[in-house]
C-alpha cells in the first residue's frame, strides 16, 4: 500500500472516529496506525486545514459544535412526549400574550407549535429559537444577549441576566433538568438556572415543560419551589394523581400521547 493510500485510510478513520467519540488522541492513534507520532500530527493539521476538524493539545477534536451533537441525541429523547408537552402548552397562549423561553428540548419543541399562534411577544436567550419563532412575521421576537454558549446555544451571565430585567411576561416557559416531588424543578447547570429564575422573576405565570424522563428526578440546582409553578405540563401520571400540599398551587396537565 503506498503513502499517500496509507494517509487516505488513516484521515477517513480518524474522521469516523471523530464522528463517534468526539476527540481523538495523537498517542493512541500513532499505536493504532503503528506510524509516527509526528505522521499523525501532519495528517491532523491537514485535516483541520480541509476544516474536518479542530487540532487541540495532544490531538483533535470534531468540528461539528458539543451543541449539535447534545441537541441531536436529547432531542430523540421521548420525542413524543416533548411534541405532545408542546401542543398542550401552546393551547394556553392566545394572541397579545409575551413568553420568556429558555433553551431545551421541550421548549424548542414548544416554539414549533407557538409560532403557529399570531400576535405574540417572545423574549428568548436561544438564537435557535428566535430564528424558529421568526417563520411567523407576525410574532415579535425579542433576543436576549449576553455571554454566548455553543454547547448549550444560549445566551447566559450576567448581561443575559440584566436584559432579562429590562422586560416583563405574562408567562415564563422554561424547561426542566429535573422534576422533584418535593423540591419542585431542578437543574444541573447554574447558570441556565439562573436564566430561568430571572425570567419566573420578571413574569406573570410560570410553565414549566417536562417528559417523564425528568420526573421524580433530582439535579443540583434548585430552580424552584412548588409554591412558584403556576403550569406543569407533563406525561406523568403520577403527579397529577398524588396528594402534596406543596403543590396546592400548581394546575398539573398531562399531555396524552396520541
């Protein structure tokens, strides 16, 4: 086999590794090759120049954003529960109201189904999710700035948090990382909690988006309590079924599957 045959194999490997682990290391692919160490560092810079990849220290890592990758797999995560969590969520929302989104899953599924609604107001950190909203030439969409996050495509930090203050909502629609019988939502980055806070803050009502994989879960940061969630929109039975007087205040709809 000659070189440049041997270099063709080793790029179209290094790539379907890239595609399936997300970094690759000079060390162990120079082992993997038998080559060089040095050979393997030439066939990333060439790869990265070809814009197939982004060399880091001691290797590479895919080109395609932590954020396309992440949004692609939670996004097949009980798909059908977040479409069906959309459309009963969009049935409370009429012409004239204002939304604050955050970014998820399930409240971009939930854009999906509000851009269909006319007259509306949105103030969002996702740019994901005012492009969607802006399908519609009759929904103003408002883009909160900020420190911006690829991995999660949200707008986050303290400018993000002191845009969100300039407005006011008749609802803020968030997501969940977790869903507590006790404690209420839940989430694992703190930053992305504080968003959500700000945005309860500075709103009417609070919706909160959840499948039942979030349920009866636990993350780090409390977002909030019961005591603050005027919708629950979920797939879990459970919850509309048991008792708890930390929820008294809480209207709970279970989006059914069709």
């Amino acid at each position: 086999m000659s070189e440049g045959r041997s270099s063709k194999v080793r790029h179209q490997t290094i790539i379907e590794l890239l595609s399936t682990q997300g970094q690759v290391y000079v060390q162990d692919l120079a082992k993997q090759f038998d080559v060089a160490q040095e050979t393997i560092r030439r066939d990333l810079s060439k790869l990265e120049s070809q814009k197939l990849l982004k060399k880091v220290h001691g290797g590479a890592v895919n080109i395609q954003s932590k954020f396309e990758r992440n949004f692609s797999e939670r996004a097949q995560a009980a798909v059908d529960e977040k479409k069906a969590i959309a459309v009963k969520a969009a049935s409370l929302i009429k012409p004239g109201d204002t939304l604050f989104i955050d970014f998820g899953t399930t409240t971009f599924e939930f854009s999906q189904r509000v851009k269909l609604i006319d007259n509306i107001t949105v103030i969002t950190n996702s740019p994901l999710l005012a492009n969607t909203l802006q399908e519609n030439p009759t929904i103003e969409t408002i883009l909160i700035g900020g420190q911006f996050n690829a991995a999660l495509n949200a707008c986050l930090g303290g400018i993000a948090l002191k845009n969100i203050t300039e407005f006011f909502a008749d609802y803020a629609v968030i997501g969940a990382g977790a869903i507590h019988h006790l404690h209420g939502v839940m989430d694992q980055h703190v930053d992305e909690a504080a968003i959500a806070q700000k945005m309860m803050e500075n709103s009417d009502k609070l919706m909160v988006l959840a499948d039942s994989t979030k349920t009866n879960k636990h993350a780090i940061n409390v977002v909030t309590g019961w005591e603050n969630i005027d919708y629950l929109i979920t797939t879990c039975k459970e919850f509309k079924l048991t008792d708890n007087k930390k929820r008294s205040k809480t209207k709970i709809i279970v989006a059914e599957l069709t």
